[in-house]
C-alpha cells in the first residue's frame, strides 16, 4: 500500500474533531446596510418598473425583486424587461416605457451633484448658469421623472457640497418647487426617500422639508449633521437602518454582487 492510498489515522481517543460547521457570516458592511435601505425604497410599489442609477441601487432594486417584492419590474436600460437574474422577461419598446413613465408607474433611483432641504435636485452645473464653476450632465430627464414617477436619490458620498441649503440649478423637482407650480406638477410627484452612506432621509414633515430617517450602524446624529450644509429635522429618536438577514446578506454576497461592486461605490 502507497502513502497515496493509505488511509488516515483514525485521531487519538477523546481528541475532538475537525469541525465541519460553515464559518459564520462576516457583519454588514456600511455598503450593504446602503444596499438594504436602497432596496426598501421599493418595498410595497407593487408592479412598477425600478430603474436604479449606480452599482448600490443596482444591487438593492435585484435583492427587493428577489425577495420583499416579487412583483418589481426589472430592465436591462435598454428595451428588455428582465428577471432578478438579468435574463429576458418582455419587451419594453420605447413608448411602453414612456406610457408608464407619465403615468406614475416608474419608481427611479437617481443620483445627485446637489440636493436641497425640499429634494431639488442638481446634476446640470455648479456655479452661476451664466458662467458655471463646472458643467455637469445637464439637466437630462430629471424634471420628467420627479413630476410623472416617485423619484429616490442616492448618495454614495455624503457631504455639504452635496447637502446644500439651495441648488445652484434645479434639475429635479424638489416639494417647493412642485408646490409652486402647482396641481399638474404634484399630481405624481413624490419623492420617498434619499439614502447616503451616513444614512436614510425622507420629507415626512408638515412643509415636506428634509427629515432624517435612520442612521446606519456607525454613524452619529453628530456626523450626518457636520455633512450636512442645512439642518434637517432630526427626531427625538432616531432608529438605525434595519439589519440585512442571513439570507439577504448571502444573496447580495454571493449571487447578485459576487464581484462587490457595492464596495467600490462605498468602500468599508
């Protein structure tokens, strides 16, 4: 008999043996807390179409779709629905989409250069119009979105060059603006919620001005103010972003974000 083929010794009488057990899931990262408050902004949108912008809604409209809501529309941008695992579901021909864009039945997950107390929104340029510091995307299909479907924001990069007391340009249509304008802009216009790496915001106050809605694990009432260039309404108690479950962590690990794109947009 070889060495090759020569069974191992038995382990010695009362030596414990190797464990077996799966080593337990490493905590949260703040990028995946980002990725469960990203997710929640669909929960309860019933069959409506999610187009998130950028790697952490990405991942957050597929774990939503896979899981809390199953009814979710998912896109491939182009002109193809698709199932949580990007194959093929429909066709979404150009005026499909258009049809339910004014009809309210899009929720879009946008990012912003700049964003006010009321949700104005800025991805056009920084600086005077007449002669900006900088130009940015342009205003694109910002004021379509906000006033024909819920509109969230992400914010990978929470700051006061970001959170600014009055966008230099309105791109999207904050609850002032829209309220100015009058019923035929607030008739869909709704902005649910804008989610940062420090934490989860939404307009639940009597003027629809900005509210802090929960912190993620780490963060402090202390830091996401310092960020912040206006004071949001901060309640007596603020609660954290909830916890990812064993599942939905192995899922956003293993199965939608394997290469950790998430962590790229918000490193640990």
């Amino acid at each position: 008999m070889t060495d090759a083929t020569r069974p191992s010794p038995a382990p010695p009488t009362g030596a414990p043996l190797p464990d077996t057990r799966t080593p337990p899931l490493l905590p949260p990262t703040r990028a995946e807390y980002c990725v469960i408050a990203c997710a929640e902004a669909w929960r309860d949108n019933g069959e409506v179409l999610a187009s998130p912008m950028g790697a952490v809604p990405s991942v957050g409209a597929r774990l939503a779709r896979r899981t809390f809501a199953p009814e979710l529309l998912l896109t491939d941008g182009e002109a193809m629905l698709v199932g949580p695992d990007g194959t093929p579901e429909g066709w979404l021909p150009y005026r499909r989409h258009l049809t339910m864009v004014t009809g309210g039945r899009r929720h879009v997950m946008m990012g912003a250069s700049q964003i006010d107390r009321f949700g104005n929104q800025n991805i056009s340029c920084i600086g005077d119009w007449e002669r900006p510091a900088r130009q940015l995307l342009g205003v694109r299909g910002a004021p379509v979105n906000t006033l024909n479907n819920p509109v969230s924001y992400w914010v990978p990069k929470h700051s006061t060059r970001v959170f600014v007391e009055k966008v230099d340009m309105i791109s999207g249509v904050g609850y002032d603006s829209a309220a100015a304008a009058g019923p035929t802009a607030t008739r869909y216009h709704r902005i649910p919620r804008v989610v940062s790496n420090l934490g989860v915001f939404d307009f639940a106050t009597p003027d629809h001005s900005m509210r802090l809605a929960s912190l993620h694990p780490g963060v402090t009432v202390e830091e996401v103010l310092a960020a912040t260039g206006f004071g949001p309404t901060v309640p007596d108690e603020v609660p954290y972003t909830r916890e990812p479950t064993v599942a939905e962590l192995e899922l956003i690990r293993e199965v939608i974000d394997p290469q950790g794109l998430r962590d790229r947009e918000v490193p640990g």
